[in-house]
C-alpha cells in the first residue's frame, strides 16, 4: 500500500515538474518580452463625419475669417497611469467611391491653410506644404490626460496658385504613438 501512495505522490510531483517546464518554456521561447507591451493605453476620439474642409472653405479666405469655419474634432485621452508620447498625423485621402473625383482635381498643400487648436488655444497656424512628414503634431500627454484639438483646412488667401475651382482635398488624421527613449 506504502508503494502505491509513494507512486501517486511520485506522479503528481512528475506531472507538475514537467506542467511547470512547460510554462517555463513558453515564456522563454514564445512570449514577446514585456518590455514590447505598451506601456500606456491612448484612446482615441476622432470625429468621422467632418474629415473635409468645411464648404465655407473652398473659396480662398483670410487668416481672419479662419475663425468662422467648423473645425474638424478629435481628442486623446491617455487612459494609464504613465505619460506618452504620440504624434498627430494628417495624410492626403482620395476618395475612391466616386469616380467624379480623380487625382487632378485635389488641391495642392501649398493651397491650402491650416489652423490646430489644442485645448481651446491657437498652436499651429501655416500652409499644409510646410508640414514636415505629415506630422501636425508631437507632445507628451500626461497620465489620465485628455487633450481635444480643433483643425480647421481652407484655401488660403495668400496662396500663390490660385487654380483651386472645381477641386476638392480630404484629410484622415491619425493617432501614432511615439517609444520614449529614456
């Protein structure tokens, strides 16, 4: 009877060495490191249904009239308890449902103005041309930090081609978050 207690326990304690070198293995061999899971979890808002410029900016306007167009809305909100940092990016969208619309009829960035506001203030201001690898922004937002912004696009008035009847520019704006390297 001895013997067969000493068998079981011995094969429990076989099942477990061999069930924990499993786990063991898998964790060396196939997990992804933690240091490669984010840290920080970023939600995005982004408003869907306002990615043109607003109609009342098709014709060129002043820096002055800016004001009056509807603005394009989007926010993050850092949901963890660490900082990131994240980029906005805004990249050229062609619409491909309607054949209408070709790529000669877009505008071209050097048209086109832009105004972004970051929580109700004036950041960026400039022709869509000046935008340095679609990078509208960059900044760290803070933990459990909410950040909305405001982007208005128009036909600028001190635009040098003055080509812009019966064209059209859609924009998506996209959220990437940036590794610190600290």
């Amino acid at each position: 009877m001895k013997k067969m207690i000493l068998l079981i326990v011995a094969g429990i304690i076989l099942f477990a060495f061999i069930f924990g070198m499993s786990v063991l293995w898998y964790d060396f061999f196939y997990k992804e490191p933690v240091e490669n899971e984010p840290l920080t979890t970023i939600k995005i808002q982004l408003d869907d249904n306002n990615n043109t410029i607003n109609e009342g900016g098709l014709i060129p306007i002043s820096e002055d009239e800016v004001d009056n167009l509807t603005p394009y809305k989007f926010s993050l909100q850092n949901t963890s308890d660490k900082q990131s940092t994240y980029e906005v990016l805004i990249e050229d969208a062609v619409i491909s449902d309607d054949p209408s619309f070709s790529s000669k009829e877009l505008l071209s960035r050097e048209q086109l103005g832009y105004q972004l506001i970051l929580n109700g203030q004036i950041i960026k201001t400039g022709l869509l041309s000046e935008i340095e690898n679609n990078v509208l922004d960059k900044r760290v937002i803070m933990e459990n930090a909410i950040n909305n912004y405001h982007l208005r696009v128009y036909v600028s008035e001190s635009a040098i081609n003055t080509e812009w009847q019966n064209k059209y520019y859609h924009y998506d704006i996209q959220i990437r978050t940036v590794e610190d390297n600290e």
